[in-house]
C-alpha cells in the first residue's frame, strides 16, 4: 500500500527544457536544442522579404546573428509570443552608419488571434508572412512555450 501511495505522488514527467534554440532561415526550420540532442524542430514562417539580415525596420527580413530570447507575451495579437533581443549593439551601430532605424519587436509567435477560419490558418503555414518574426502553428506554440525559459540563446543562421 505505501507504494501505491508513492507511486501516487509523483508528478507528470516534465518536457526537457531547451537550452539553446537555432533557426535556418533557408530551410524554414526553427530547432530545440538540449546539449547534443535535439528535442524537436519546426517549419517556420519568416518575414515577407526573408533574404539577408534585418538592416531597418520595415524591411520585413529576420535578422540572422546570435541573440537571447529575453521575455515573453501571453496576452500578444498572436497566438503568445517570446521577444528576441533584437536589436543588439551591433545591429543598432549597422543600422546607424546607414541612416536607418534598426526597428525591434522581433518575435517567436503563433498564428494571428483574429483569424477564426482553419482554411486560412493552413494557407498561413506554408507561406512567408510575418513582418520579420518567426512563426509556428499555435500547438507548436504552446510546446515552445513550455520548453524555452527566458534567457535562452537563440541563432539565428541564414
């Protein structure tokens, strides 16, 4: 009887946490990464002009360099969203000696909350839609969510 008691009190078994996260912008793949093992990877959508790296804001590209995913948005206009700490010193420096405003507000994130109709959800997954975030299905989401803390280094590759 006790160890069934025991056996009673053990909690659900937890996802493995992430402890960096990689993005190939030419494959379209966002990867959760723990030590040499791979948890799980991701088709992503990027930015309307996904090509190169994020000089300006408005240029609708993802940036590609090494960042931290640094807070996080439950409430967001997307299905949640995690921060990406773009831009840092570099891209700020970059974005000056060409007379640009680097912009920011570069996101992982799901699907948009407006959109109720799953025939448009579907068509949003195989397109480049974002202004320059990354964006998953919203289960997809949810298991990102649970499995990146704040203060988790993300790169971003071309």
């Amino acid at each position: 009887m006790i160890l069934v008691l025991l056996a009673g009190c053990a909690s659900a078994p937890q996802p493995e946490l992430a402890d960096r996260v990689v993005v190939h912008k030419s494959s379209r793949t966002l990867e959760l990464w723990h030590g040499q093992t791979l948890l799980r990877s991701y088709r992503v959508a990027l930015g309307g002009a996904p090509v190169g790296h994020k000089f300006r804001s408005g240029d609708e590209r993802t940036p590609i360099g090494d960042y931290v995913l640094d807070w996080r948005n439950p409430h967001s206009n997307f299905h949640k969203s995690i921060h990406i700490s773009y831009p840092n010193a570099r891209d700020r420096a970059t974005a000056r000696a060409l007379g640009y405003d680097p912009g920011g507000m570069i996101m992982i994130h799901g699907q948009p909350n407006h959109i109720r109709s799953e025939r448009v959800r579907r068509e949003y997954a195989t397109r480049d839609w974002t202004d320059g975030c990354i964006a998953v299905q919203d289960h997809e989401m949810d298991e990102i969510w649970r499995m990146v803390r704040d203060g988790t280094p993300i790169r971003i590759l071309p």
